[in-house]
C-alpha cells in the first residue's frame, strides 16, 4: 500500500507562499492501476512530486507499507521501490542513454533491457545517444518512460505519459504500460486519455489542489466535462467584465 496521509504543499515563489495542495488523502493499493486526472494547474504534478520526494510537503506524510518514508530524499525512495516519470524530462548534458538506463536498472530487481524497444526506439540508434537538446521532445519522453520501466519499481507514476507522443507509439505505450503491471505492483498514471482512463481500476479526479472525486470513468468523465465548462463560464464572464466598458 502506498499512502499520501493528508499532505498539504505550500511553496515559496517570488517572497511569497503559495498554496499548492491541500488535504489530499490517497491509499495506493498493490496490484492496481489508478488514473490522476484533473485541469492543468490542477496539482497533479505536484501530488506525484511529493510522492517521490522531489517537493517535501508542509504537512502530511507519505507511507509505503507501514513506514514512513516522508523524510526521505529521491534515491532513497527510488531504492525502496519507488519511481516516478516526469511530465517534462529534464535532460543531462553529457550523459548517455545507456547510462541513465544503467543507472534505473540498479534499483530494479528484474530488467528488461528490451525497454528500448518496447517503447518503439531502436536500441542501436539510441543507447548512446546523449540526453541532451539534440533529442526530440517525443524522444525524450519514451528514454524517461523507458528508464522507468527499466528501473520497474513496486510503485511507478508515469506523469502525462501521452504528452508528444505521436498516435503510433501512444497506441504501444498503453500496451506496455499495461504488459508490465505486475501482480505486486501499484500503477498511477496522470493522464487525460480517455484510453488510459479506461483501462485502469480506479480514476482520482484532482481539482483546486485537493482530492474532488474517485470513482470510475462513467463517474468521473461527466464531472471533468463539467468542470471544464464551468472554467470556460467563469473565463467568459470574467472577459465580460473586463471589456464592458469597450466600444463593441
Ligand atoms: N515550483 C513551482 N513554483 C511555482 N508554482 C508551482 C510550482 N510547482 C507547481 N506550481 C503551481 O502549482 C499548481 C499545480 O501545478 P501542477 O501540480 O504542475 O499541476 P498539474 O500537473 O495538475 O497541471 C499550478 O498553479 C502551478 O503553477
Ligand atoms: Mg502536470
């Protein structure tokens, strides 16, 4: 079981303290794949952050199993079993694909080194390659994946998996995604896809920085159209006011 004991972040930008999540309480169970969706801005980046320990919250704690782990860093966790894909991966000048690869595969405890090629990259082309800007934002994004599949932790957070992607490949992601979930492992996935969305156990609908909603698609998609309107509402009524003294 992987727990966020009602975590709140707030961040210092600017001199000035922003909230960024409040009271959010998830129990990640083994063997089961979850949905985080929601509106960008949303906060949930931020709950995946603080997962894997790269934001320390202000409150809360996080849990695997029974231990605390909410004052370990981001190696520590990722030896204990935790791994997380990031929305926007960053690059390291100088460092190889192959490298990164071997360096997720020390906390696995079985890989697969055709993760490459799973992910629909040719091993020859890529393994040395440098991660660097001379790699595509698409390419990018399936070495991130790749690496975590590499590293095939007990709970694995693949962060807008979808994001770049081209159609192709977004059609053998879901299938890899969905191929290496085992029996012991804990899959959350941030996504928007409506194919994602129905593949997994159990969908988390993040709004304004907290929990709003769990359920299944039928439950949650009805909602997400809603919220999305009602934004929309509130932004043309806001534009409204601004421009009302306008001549039309
Ligand atoms: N390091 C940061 N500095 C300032 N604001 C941040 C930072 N990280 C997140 N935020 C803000 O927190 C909110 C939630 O962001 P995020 O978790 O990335 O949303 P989502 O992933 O749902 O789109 C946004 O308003 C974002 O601008
Ligand atoms: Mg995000």
């Amino acid at each position: 079981m992987f727990t966020l004991d009602n975590i709140s972040l707030k961040l210092e930008v600017d001199e000035k303290v922003i909230p960024i999540l409040h009271d959010v309480n998830l129990q990640f169970e083994a063997g089961k794949m979850y949905a985080l969706t929601g509106p960008n801005g949303s906060g949930k980046s931020s709950v995946a952050r603080v997962a894997m320990g790269i934001y320390q919250p202000t409150g809360g704690k996080v849990f695997l199993d029974d231990e605390d782990i909410t004052n370990l860093g981001i190696s520590e966790r990722a030896r204990k079993g935790v791994g997380y894909a990031f929305q926007q991966p960053p690059r390291f000048k100088g460092m190889q694909v192959k490298d990164m690869l071997g360096y997720a595969m020390k906390y696995s405890d079985g890989f697969n080194c055709q993760v490459l090629r799973q992910i629909g990259l040719c091993p020859d082309d890529y393994s040395e390659r440098t991660l660097d800007s001379s790699l595509s934002g698409g390419e990018m994004k399936r070495i991130e994946i790749a690496t975590l599949l590499a590293q095939n932790p007990r709970v694995r957070i693949f962060d807008e998996p979808e994001a770049g992607i081209d159609l192709w490949s977004f059609e053998q992601l879901i299938d890899v995604i969905g191929e290496s979930h085992r029996e012991d492992t804990t899959t959350i996935v941030i996504s928007h896809q409506e194919k994602i969305l129905n593949m997994v156990d159990e969908i988390v609908l993040i709004e304004g920085g907290t929990v709003s909603m769990r359920g299944d698609r039928e439950t949650i998609w009805p909602r997400i159209k809603e919220s999305a309107e009602c934004a929309c509402k509130k932004n043309c009524r806001l534009e409204e006011n601004l421009y009302a003294d306008c001549p039309r």
